[in-house]
C-alpha cells in the first residue's frame, strides 16, 4: 500500500486490531482502535448501557454490533493484533481481513 503523507496521524503508530468473544454465544466482535484496549472496552460498554437506556445521557445511543457480544454478560477480549499503520483507513483494512477470516 503506497503511503500518502497528507493522511498520516500518528495516533495510528498505536492501532490495534482487537476481538470480544462471547462465551454464552460463542460469537465473536473484531475491531480496531489506535486507543488502549481498555479505553475503547470502556467505551464499548457505555454505549451498550446507553442503548439500552441505563445511562442518563441526554442523546440515546444506536445499536452497534458489539452489542450482540456484550448482551450476556458473559465475555472475555484480548488484543489479535498490534498493527502499527499511517492512518484510520489502513486500520480499518487490517481490520476488514480479520473480520473475513473468522466469518469463514
């Protein structure tokens, strides 16, 4: 992939492709962030309570996909890959190809 300079942030020298695996379900949610894990686990769970209108924000959240892995409570996460890129769209390639393979 050729590196353009005018779309670099290095924010993404810190991505991260990531996964929240659901025991009772056994599903599975891939994603990226190029924040700490646990940051965007936090962040993942408070849009799960808002959504399901246990938080007091004043703008309900939409469904997002993790919440089909939060919903029972009953999930573990870990990191599938440190990936180290130029900017959003690289991560969210990187991304993509981890998501094509655990559908397969």
């Amino acid at each position: 992939m050729t590196r353009v300079k005018n779309n670099y942030d290095k924010r993404y020298l810190n991505g991260l492709i990531y996964y929240i695996y659901c025991k009772s379900t056994d599903s599975i949610y891939v994603g990226s962030t190029c924040v700490s894990l646990n940051k965007r686990m936090r962040d993942h769970d408070y849009d799960f309570r808002a959504y399901m209108g246990m938080c007091t924000n004043t703008q309900p959240r939409s469904y997002r996909t993790s919440a089909d892995v939060l919903c029972n409570y009953n999930y573990f996460y870990g990191i599938l890959e440190k990936y180290p890129c130029d900017n959003k769209y690289e991560l969210e390639v990187r991304e993509g190809l981890w998501i094509k393979a655990y559908k397969q």
